[in-house]
C-alpha cells in the first residue's frame, strides 16, 4: 500500500494537487511509516517546493540509474 499510496502522492503533487498529495502521503506513512518515498514527497510539500522540480530531477536520471535503484530498493526490503 505504501508505495502505492507514495506514488499517488508524487503524481498529485505534479500535477499540482496538494490537498490530494498530502491525503496519498498519510496513507503511504500509515501503511509504513519509513517509507522513503513518501518522506520524501512531504519533505517537498514542506519546504513549497515547485511540482516541477520531480519531473526536471526524474528526467536526469538515466534508465541505468533508475533500475539500479529499483534493485537496490529490493534487496533492502523483506523477503
């Protein structure tokens, strides 16, 4: 659910709906209060950061860079 929810928030958030990015963000930090997506996305709600800055960090990323983080995410996760 959590990282379900966190992304909800991160496309609420672009797309400019901070009401509804906050309401994804307490349900991703009920479901695991660690997540570090969701912190992530309140951390940006908290300072008012522009929803653009997402979309212009995610598109400096390589494919490369994405998915080695994606595996790095399951190795650190329970089994």
């Amino acid at each position: 659910t959590a990282p379900l929810a966190a992304s909800l928030a991160v496309c609420c958030w672009v797309d400019g709906d901070g009401a509804a990015a906050w309401a994804a963000l307490d349900r991703a930090v009920d479901a695991d209060p660690d997540h570090s997506l969701a912190h992530l996305v309140a951390t940006a709600l908290q300072q008012g950061q522009p929803p653009w800055i997402w979309t212009s960090i995610m598109a400096e990323l390589t494919p490369e860079e994405l998915l080695a983080s994606a595996r790095h995410g399951q190795e650190r996760s329970p089994a």
